[in-house]
C-alpha cells in the first residue's frame, strides 16, 4: 500500500486538523479506564509541533450519542489527554464553524486544540460532503492518526481528505506496516487465537489466517457458533474440544493447555478477542490463561480488538507486548483482506512511500 507519510507535508505556519480516536471507557464520571489511545498519537503531535508556527486540532468521536448529551462531550477527556501528550488542551465546544477558527486564531503556541465530539452531528456517519467542507475549512492540512476508524465511510475519515491535502500519522503507517509484516510473511511456526463474538465478522479473518498462517485456534462465542453451524474448515482451525461450563462459557482446562502449547511453540501470533465471557467470573480462565502463555512466549505477539485491549490494561501488559493494534474492526477488516476507506483518501503514487 502507497501511503503519503506526514513527513511530506508542509508544515511550517499549517494549522493541521488530527483525526483521532480518543474513544474511551470512563471508570467513573470523569476518570477514562485506559490510555492506550492518548498515548499512541504522542509522536505525531510532536513532530507536527516543532514546526514554527503549526497549530494543531484534534478530532474524535466518543461513544454514540442520540442528542448533544454531556457524558458524551470530549471535554470529559481534558485531563487525560494533557497528561498523556504533555501539553495544554484547549477545549472547543463545537467542531466546525467560527469558534474553531477563533480558537486557532488566539491558541498558545504549545497548546492543542480538543474539538467537540464529532458525532454530535449526524453528518459525520452519513458522510455529508457539505459537513466534510465545513470541518476542514479553517485547516491547510489533515492527517489520519486513527487507524481505529479507517474502515468507516464517515466524513471525518474519507470526506475531509477530498478538501485538503492529506497525510498518515506516524502510527497509523506503523499499524499498517506491522499488520501487513504479520499477515504477509510471518516468521512459522505461526498462530492465530480467534475469540470474541459475531461469527460472520470472523469468518473472513479466520479463512484469510488459513493461507499463510500454520494454526488458527478459536474460543468465545463464536467458537460455539462455528460448532452448533456445523462451519466446515481446513484443519489449520483448531476449535474447543470441552468447555468450563455447560453454558459453555469459557473454553474448558484441556483446550486451554492444547492452546497454551501451541503458542509456546510459535514464533509469531496474532490475538484478537477473549476466549469466553472473560468479564464475569470464573470464565476469564481461559482468556487469562491465554493472556499469561502471551506475555511468557518470545514469539512475536500482535494483539488488537477493544476486548483485547481491555483484557491487557486490566493486566497493565500493554507494554509488554511486541506490538498493540488500536484497531478491532478496522484490524479484522484489513487482516481479512478488505479495503479500508480511510487509508484510500490517503494513498499517494510515489513509488518511495511503498508500505
């Protein structure tokens, strides 16, 4: 894939619209459950900022709301974004129109831009041009730094690009590189853990592991999917063979220690979704289990998936882990061989910016 790479835009005096995606779990009223996500656009923001004169927008949706509801506004991020990106953060109550271009008119030079939440406007998911005009009106530049969201047909991702030049954040590429490394040429042995719900959003991705990968091991419910559906696969796709509870709940204590083996044997594995309904216990054993053969094997582990994620802050593994995906539909489109939308608007034809 052909991507333009921020380090070819013109930066200098720019004011640069960042689409993020701070899209957070709250432990309470106004502490988020994880900063995965604050921490991972660091390096863009950074680069952008020691340009003279750049001034910097972020942009981000934050749950699904049906009206402008407070416990939806990202100024409940304020807080949690300064402390990761180490800068002031000025909240914008609104994402278009006067008081965004006021605000980059008068903003400090070492503080950034929090926009309002960009599904408080229908026009975002249904990928309004007009709306997608208005969002990049007060900017010369835009850049993606939300792989998360590079499979939705929104304006914030595929219509602003259509208004101004437009380019990848540095994370962005590097999920891209890492997922097409894994996907493409894997070092063998090499393992799939499948788990998670909503078999037909699997299927594609455990069909695509077929091809190049040696073995793909799947639990949670679609595990139980697969087996009361009768889906037929190659014999790379290894499903439980007993389960913790007659629910069947969690993958049962000899499926975990065959699981476990073949990681350990693995050079390279890919993980996305728990392996039973981890929140409730006791049927976080198998996902745990899976978790510590992880965290113990020297395979080189991608992990992506919001369940997965949560399973790793919870564990505070996050860092010792080869690489962490943002991404959970945006992954399991991309693995699965599917076009993303986000990185089209984005695609470049110089031969030297190959990814």
């Amino acid at each position: 894939m052909i991507l333009k790479s921020i380090q070819e835009a013109s930066l200098e005096n720019a004011r640069v619209l960042v689409r993020v995606d701070f899209n957070v779990e709250f432990k309470n009223i106004s502490e988020v459950a994880e900063h995965f996500r604050f921490d991972i656009v660091k390096k863009t923001i950074d680069f952008i900022a020691k340009f003279p004169g750049a001034k910097i927008a972020l942009l981000t949706h934050l749950g699904r709301p049906e009206a402008k509801e407070s416990e939806y506004s990202t100024e409940r991020l304020v807080s949690a974004v300064e402390q990761a990106l180490n800068r002031k953060v000025i909240f914008i109550s609104d994402c278009i129109g006067s008081q965004v271009s006021e605000a980059l008119d008068t903003m400090p030079s070492d503080a950034v831009l929090l926009l309002e939440n960009i599904r408080f406007y229908a026009e975002e998911e249904a990928n309004d041009m007009a709306f997608a005009q208005k969002l990049a009106e007060p900017f010369d530049i835009f850049v993606n730094e939300a792989f998360s969201v590079c499979h939705r047909r929104h304006a914030s991702v595929v219509g602003v690009p259509q208004f101004l030049p437009s380019f990848a954040g540095f994370r962005l590429i590097e999920e891209i590189t890492t997922l097409s490394r894994v996907k493409y040429e894997p070092e063998h042995p090499a393992v799939a853990v499948i788990g998670g719900a909503k078999i037909e959003t699997k299927l594609p991705l455990i069909h695509a592991f077929e091809e190049n990968f040696d073995a793909i091991l799947v639990g949670g419910k679609i595990a139980n999917e697969a087996l009361d559906q009768k889906i037929e696969f190659t014999e790379k796709v290894l499903l439980p063979k007993d389960f913790s509870d007659p629910n069947r709940f969690d993958i049962g204590p000899s499926t975990t220690a065959f699981f476990i083996q073949m990681i350990k044997v693995a050079k390279t594995v890919i993980w996305n979704g728990p392996m039973g309904k981890f929140e409730e216990k006791p049927y976080d054993m198998g996902t745990n289990a899976i978790l510590h053969a992880l965290l113990e094997s020297s395979a080189y582990i991608v992990i992506g998936g919001g369940e997965s994620l949560s399973v790793l802050e919870k564990a505070d593994a996050m860092n010792r882990i080869g690489f962490v995906s943002s991404g959970g539909g945006a992954m399991l489109e991309f693995l699965g061989g599917n076009t993303l939308l986000g990185l089209e608007s984005l695609q470049s034809k110089k031969e030297e910016n190959v990814i």
